[in-house]
C-alpha cells in the first residue's frame, strides 16, 4: 500500500508541483524574501520525500528500525510544512 501511495501518489504531485511552481516563478518573476522562505520550505519537503523513499526501501527488506509513534509524528511533519507554506503566501511578511 505504501509503495502505491508513495509512487502513484506522492511522486506524481511532488513533480508536477515543482514544474509548475517553477513555471510560475519564471513567468511572473515573483519575488521578496517570503519566496525565499517558502522555497526553503518547498526544499524541505522535498529533502522529507526523499527520506519516506528511503523509508520505503527499508520496509521492502523489512528494516523497520521507528515505531509507530516515531511515524505517527513524521506524518504530521509535512503538515506543519505545507501551513507554515500557506502563511507565507497569504501574508507576505517580509
């Protein structure tokens, strides 16, 4: 289940997010220090991508080293990510 979550889901809409993130940025030219705040926040959340599909290559050779409650909070992570993202777009603090 999380290999399809994971490369049918995850993968898919972490590319086109950047592509089009990248298109838009390119074709208005958007600019302030909120960007780049939220491009080291989009970083972030890639770097946590890359780290789930390591989670994942462990998981198909059975390596699970976390317990549930280690991914209980990793999956809130992403969250706390993606608002603090929201807030910067909203509100433009600096």
């Amino acid at each position: 289940m999380e290999r399809k979550l994971f490369f049918g889901i995850m993968t898919p809409g972490a590319v086109l997010t950047i592509l089009f993130g990248t298109w838009l940025w390119l074709g208005y030219g958007f600019g302030g220090g909120w960007l780049m705040a939220k491009l080291a926040l989009v970083t972030i959340l890639i770097v946590y991508h890359l780290y789930c599909g390591m989670l994942l290559r462990d998981f198909k050779h059975d390596r699970s080293r976390h317990g549930h409650v280690f991914y209980r909070w990793l999956n809130e992570f992403p969250v706390l990510v993606l608002i603090a993202a929201v807030l910067l777009v909203v509100l433009k603090p600096f």
